[in-house]
C-alpha cells in the first residue's frame, strides 16, 4: 500500500515519532529504544535521512494533548521544507480512530507525508480505507485492554489490596510479589497521628490549631506534596483511609479492611467526624490521671458525700510543690480540706495487712478462683458465639436489602435501602474486627493462677513496690467497691471483693485463716 515511485517520494527527510503507553515501556519490551531501532533501520533501507525523533513517554494514545505530538505538529507549521512523518504503526499515531484521522489530515494539509515502518509512505487517497481500519482495530484493542485491566484491578480492591495508585500523605507503597501493601511513612505518619488524635481527645482545639501543629513540624512538609493549608486539614480530618477500613461506591466496593498499616482507630476517625458535625465536644482533662505519686485518686470516695476523692500537687511559698487528696464536691464539708499521704497511706496499708491470708487457705483460694476464672471464660465465649450470631443474621439482611433494591421502582426507597444496606456493612466489619482482636482464647487457668496467687499472697508488697496500675489494681482485687475514708484518718468497714470474703466465711474470722492443722479434732495414735 505504499506509494513508492509517486512524485511525493522526492522527500527523503524524516522525522520520527515514538510512542508508549506505559512508563515501564520505555525501557522494557516493545519500548522507545526498540521503535527507534526499528524507524532507523527503515530510514536506512530507503536511502532517507533521520532528521529529528520526537519520544513521548507514557502517554496514551486515546489523548490529543500531548507534548511531544504538539511540539511536531508546531514544527511543522513553521518548518519551509516538507517532511515524511515515521510512525512505528497505526496505533502509535492514536488508538482513537477520530483522533488518528485528524492528526493525519493536519498533517497532509501542511504538505508533508505520514509513513509506517510496515506499510511505508500512506498515500490519503488510496489508503484511507485500510488504514483507518487498523485505526480501528487500535482504539478497540485499546478498550478491551482497559476493560480487562480494570476488572483485574476491581478483583484486587475487593481482596483490600489500594491498587488505585496515589496514597494520602502519611502513608508509602510497598510492593511484595505483586502484591501492593501501604505502611506508615515516618516520621509523617506519627506527627498525624498525634494530629488527628489530639484533635479527637480536644488537646488540638481547632482545625487552625492542627494547621499550625502541622506546620510546626518540618519533615511533614514535603519538597512534591502540595502546601499545608485549611482545605488540606479538612480533607485530612475526614479521610477514612488513615483507619484502613472505607468503601469505594464508585467501584462497587462495600465498607471493607484494607493491606493498609492504620495511622487511627476507627473509633478516633468517628469522634474526629462528630467533633467536625458539632455533635461532641470532649472535655480536656487539666491534670495527670496517672499520677504515680496519688494513687488514690478516684479510687476512695469521701466518708461525707460519697463522692471519689481527688488529688493534686500545690505549691508551697517557695515553690515546691506538696502532693494531697481531697474531697472535689463543693456542697461538702470537706470540700477544700487537705488530706496527707503520710496519713491516708499508712492507713491503706493496716487494710492490706490485714487481708493476707495464711499458707494453710492458699489451697481454698486456688478452688475459689477456679470458679470465677470458670465464670469469666463462659462469659467470653458466650459473648464470642454472640458476635457470630449476630454476623450471620446480618448477612442474611444483607441479601433482603440488596434483592429489595434490586426490585424497588421507586429512586428514595432504593436510596434508603443503600444506605440501610451500608450500615449493616459496617456493623458487621466491626463485629468481625472484634472477633479478629479477640481471636485468642482466655489465658489459660495454670497461666493466670499464679498471678492470682501472688496478689493474695503479699498485697502490702505489692502495693508498696508495684506501679500505678499494679496499686490500683490491689485495691479492685482486694475490695468490692470503692474504700470510704474520713478526715480523722481511718477508712470504713471495707467491703472485701468476692474471694477474700469468701475466705472470711470459710474462716469464720475477718481474714485470718485456721491453723494449718484443719478441722478436723487431732485423733490418737494406736
């Protein structure tokens, strides 16, 4: 089909245009360096002269805009002498039939010619017909390419692999055989975190304030990213993706967990949205819950009011500071009126004392916390075998809602449906979530006996050595309810927990224990 030995043949300089789709081809496979090979060796089979290439690196072909083409095209506009235009093939041109005659055209009404290296110099009359078949052909290979690749990546998307390209900033691709992974990107991924968690728990009060917090930090500013501004923190306080749980409507994925490493619980990405609707405004605690130094605090409650006793650390004169409790409720007659660790400690200590049992009952504590341990573990499972009830009774609404859309007429009743329809997704994601958390069984009875065991065994030393959870937690072992103490220094007649009162029925004194001799009378030796 070429036209060789026509009068247009007196051009003999080409210009040569190449072209990939992919950024990978521009070094793999069918790339610009083998189209280049192939357009020279043509040139050279002709006798012609190569007097320009124009490469365009991953750029489609169903696209008129592209630089390298506007550039020729230019050229050619301004250029006195006449050219043959090399295409390595049709489809190098446009895969755009439309697109592919109109960049011929322009090109024949400047004078010059349009070739490939398969069918040589294109002559408009006479190979319109095939060539804008081939054309043809192209742009319908390049739709069902498209089709394929997009199913392909719709399968991965509903397997949780984010094979959509670009990640939210925090976050850096990993590729592990082929499969994509997204983790953090530190030290973004920590300085947002503390963003969005502060301004979920108040400690960042406004969306300016996590604008200015962000900008505080120079390595989250980065040299390709867009600028920090306000319409980027609400965006940010928004986005699902740093939880590694959202839908994607527009692609038909449901409400799902994705390969992605969380920055945020769901749970704080839920605050952060009421906070933003107005709907919750947290209260900033002003002071140290975890206090080592008062342990106390909110574990006792005023002999008074019934109200948890406070504490707080003071100032003297000359500025240091005195650590006290007291009581916090303003209609008490206490109120304001400082309690001493010098004297509420050393009372705590006399209860404690008091409740550490003799070798001899250590046996009935094993039994005793056998059957609560018994009782706990039943309530696990049950609340397990619950969950999964429930999931399976919300796959089964799943199927009315989606068979009930299906057959509505009606566009408000099919939109309810949908939205009915994802907040069952959601509950049901978050009770498998929970399922997964909680996966493992109950530490067993030999692990947590011993532990057991050692509270009973010495409470005082542990109270007197341990950390501010393992204090506060000798009181809720050893006590049913909160301590009530008086400003005369004394605490109340303390309710003991469940095991320690059941050795004072056993025992039949307060929690001294009998002797190691039992109960049974010593009989006589024969």
């Amino acid at each position: 089909m070429s036209v060789i030995g026509k009068p247009q043949q007196a051009i003999t300089k080409v210009i040569s245009y190449l072209r990939v789709s992919d950024p990978k081809q521009v070094t793999e496979g069918n790339g610009l360096d083998s189209q280049e090979s192939r357009a020279r060796a043509w040139v050279k089979s002709k006798g012609f002269d190569i007097v320009k290439m124009y490469r365009e690196e991953g750029v489609s072909g169903a696209k008129a805009n592209r630089t390298q083409l506007n550039l020729m095209l230019a050229f050619f506009a301004t250029s006195k002498e006449k050219y043959i235009i090399l295409f390595d093939d049709e489809s190098r041109i446009a895969s755009d039939t439309k697109l592919f005659l109109t960049i011929w055209e322009n090109i024949t009404k400047m004078g010059h010619e349009m070739a490939t290296i398969k069918d040589g110099v294109l002559d408009p009359e006479y190979d319109k017909l095939v060539t804008t078949i081939k054309a043809a052909v192209a742009e319908d290979q390049r739709r069902v390419i498209r089709t394929k690749s997009m199913t392909y990546m719709d399968v991965r998307l509903s397997m949780g692999f984010y094979a959509i390209g670009h990640v939210p900033r925090g976050f850096v691709i990993d590729k592990i055989d082929n499969n994509v992974y997204v983790r953090r990107n530190e030290p973004a991924a920590t300085i947002l975190q503390e963003a969005l968690e502060g301004f979920a728990a108040g400690r960042i009060e406004s969306k300016q304030a996590v604008l200015e917090y962000m900008n505080s930090h120079p390595k989250f500013q980065a040299s390709k990213m867009p600028k920090i501004n306000l319409n980027f923190v609400e965006r940010l306080l928004k986005c699902p993706i740093y939880t590694g749980w959202f839908a994607l409507p527009k692609r038909g994925i449901p409400y799902q967990e994705w390969k992605i490493e969380p920055i945020i619980s769901r749970e704080t990405h839920e605050i952060v949205l009421a906070r933003l609707s107005g709907k919750y405004n947290p209260k900033v605690r002003k002071y140290n819950k975890d206090d080592e130094v008062l342990p106390l605090r909110r574990q006792i409650v005023c002999s008074l009011c019934g109200v948890p006793i406070t504490g707080s650390r003071p100032r003297g004169r000359h500025g240091k500071r005195y650590p006290s409790y007291h009581c916090r409720n303003k209609a008490c007659s206490a109120y304001g009126k400082t309690i001493r660790l010098d004297i509420i400690h050393p009372a705590l200590e006399s209860l404690l004392i008091a409740c550490q049992p003799e070798k001899s009952f250590l046996r009935f504590v094993e039994m005793k916390a056998f059957e609560v341990y018994r009782e706990n573990t039943s309530g696990f499972r049950a609340m397990q075998r619950g969950k999964r009830i429930r999931i399976q009774d919300i796959e089964k609404e799943l199927e009315g809602l989606s068979r009930a859309a299906m057959q509505t007429t009606s566009d408000s009743m099919r939109l309810r449906y949908e939205r009915d329809y994802e907040t069952r997704e959601k509950e049901k994601a978050a009770l498998s979530a929970e399922l997964d958390a909680s996966i493992n069984e109950p530490m067993s009875f030999e692990e947590a006996l011993p532990m057991v065991l050692d509270v009973v065994k010495r409470p005082l030393e542990i109270w007197r050595t341990g950390d501010l959870i393992l204090k506060q937690g000798v009181l809720n072992f050893c006590f049913g309810e909160k301590l009530s103490y008086n400003r005369d220094g004394k605490f109340g007649t303390p309710k003991m927990s469940n095991i320690y009162t059941a050795l004072k029925d056993f025992s039949g004194s307060e929690c001294y224990m009998v002797a190691e001799e039992g109960f049974e009378p010593p009989t006589c030796g024969l």
